[in-house]
C-alpha cells in the first residue's frame, strides 16, 4: 500500500508538471498572439493617420479618386453630346442600278435685327447609282444626280403611281432657282455652246404590277447617250433602276413630308409662332 501510494503521488506530480508547462506555453503563445495585434492595429492606424513618403492619407486618397473618376464621366458625357448634323438618305437597290433620294436643306439668311427668312431653298436630290463592272457592289463615285425643286417634287406626287412622267434640266447654267443652287452636282461649271444643247433627262415609266421605272439620261436633239461639253468621263447613262409599289409609297411619304422642311416654311413658322407666344404673354397686344 506505501508502495501504491508512492507511485501515485509521483504520477501526479508528473501531470502537474506538465500542466504547469502547457500552461505557460499558452500563456506565452497568448503573450505573443497579443503582440502581435497590437502592432498590426499600430501600423494600421499609422498608414492610416499619418503620410507615407508624401502621399495623402488613404480617406483623402479616395475622395480624391471618386471626384477624378466623376469628372472623367462628365467630360465623356459632354463630349458624346447630340450630334449637330444629319444625313436622311433612303436607298432602293436594283439589279443593275441603285436609287437613293437624299435631302439638301435650305439655306437661311438674317432679316432685320432679329429675323430670319429664307436665302435659298432646299430640294431632294435623286441619286442614280451604277453596279460595279466586277457585279459586287455599286459604284458611288461614278453616281449621276438630278435634283428636285419643290415643286418638282409637288410635280410628282400629283402624277405618280398613275401616270408616266418626264423631266429635263439644261446642263448649262446649273444654279438657276428652277435647278435649286448648286444645280445636280456635277455640271455647275459647264458653259452652254452654241448649237450644243444637252439636256439632263429622267423620266418615269409605270409598268406591270405597280411598279415604276426611274431613268435618267443626257439627250440633244431627242437621242440619249450624250455627253455634255466640256464633261467628257461621264458614267455610261442612261441608268434605270425599277421599284416596287411598297418602295414607291416609302418615297411619296418621303416627298410629302420633305415638302415643307426644303421649302424652310416648318423652320419660319417655328420661329414666328414662338416669338407671337413671347409677345402674347408679355403682354405686347396684337401686331
């Protein structure tokens, strides 16, 4: 039994010892744990507080970086604004031609102190356009135009789809009113020779299934295929291109509503209006 009891008393001693030495390992991993934090909440609040080489502290650092990047945006956003000018075109693509009507608005001059009227009016510009020799693509560069005054225009609405048409400009003089200024583009500086009258000539054929054939030509003396003086190089003419019924109405919705923008009378009549509104409710009285 002394045997037991000393055997005992000496396991416990060895346990004891042992938990006094894993308490003061933890004791120390705990001392060395809490070191540690401290001097990593110490650097932080250090790189936080105070500056580094120079450089501002990080809240400052990101203000600064949100207002860079707000201004970054507003400068693209003033930068991408509406754009100031337009391009209204619409294109019909035959086999061997291609149509595009396009349009030329007018050109506004002041009057008086404060009003504006009209310089010139605008017109619609036909484009007849030739296929490639290649047959890929069309060549736009080789393109004969013939322009369209507004009553041109009224001309056509009131003959089409149900009668054939024709209509001529002398390739001489090409900034006469009835041609609208700058004439069809490509003629301006032609000068007439006697006995040497040729004649820009489209004509538009009804035919089979509603639908209209647009032509355009040089003529003198009633035979096509001409070259005018003085512009030898000239596309191979006549040029043709046929459309249908859908692509006809597309063009008459485009010639009426066309009517009052070439003619400047939307742009008048805005600017007049807004100035009797003005002069109404100031309290101006009647004209």
């Amino acid at each position: 039994m002394m045997f037991s009891s000393s055997v005992a008393s000496r396991n416990f001693g060895a346990l004891a010892s042992r938990a006094v030495k894993s308490s003061r390992q933890s004791s120390t991993l705990l001392r060395a744990s809490a070191s540690t934090l401290a001097s990593s909440n110490a650097t932080n609040s250090i790189s936080h507080s105070t500056p580094k080489h120079g450089m501002s502290p990080l809240p400052f650092t990101a203000t600064a970086a949100n207002t860079n990047t707000a201004t970054s945006i507003q400068s693209r956003s003033l930068s991408m604004g509406m754009p100031r000018r337009g391009f209204p075109q619409y294109t019909i693509f035959g086999p061997d031609s291609a149509l595009s009507v396009r349009a030329v608005l007018p050109q506004f001059k002041r009057a008086g102190n404060d009003g504006v009227s009209v310089d010139r009016r605008g017109k619609l510009v036909l484009e007849f356009i030739p296929r490639n020799n290649t047959g890929a693509g069309f060549s736009w560069q080789d393109k004969t135009l013939f322009s369209l005054s507004v009553e041109e225009v009224g001309l056509v609405l009131s003959q089409l789809p149900g009668n054939s048409m024709e209509l001529s400009h002398p390739t001489y003089n090409a900034s006469s009113p009835n041609d609208g200024y700058g004439g069809d583009g490509q003629d301006t500086n032609v000068t007439q020779l006697s006995g040497e009258v040729v004649e820009k000539v489209m004509t538009v054929e009804p035919g089979e299934g509603a639908t209209l054939t647009f032509k355009v030509d040089y003529m003198k003396g009633g035979v096509g295929g001409q070259t005018p003086p003085g512009m030898e190089g000239l596309p191979t003419t006549p040029l043709e291109v046929t459309i249908q019924a859908g692509e006809f109405e597309v063009l008459k919705s485009i010639c009426q509503t066309s009517i009052p923008y070439i003619l400047g009378w939307n742009t008048c009549m805005d600017i007049a209006s807004a100035a009797a509104i003005s002069k109404g409710v100031s309290g101006g009285g009647n004209y």
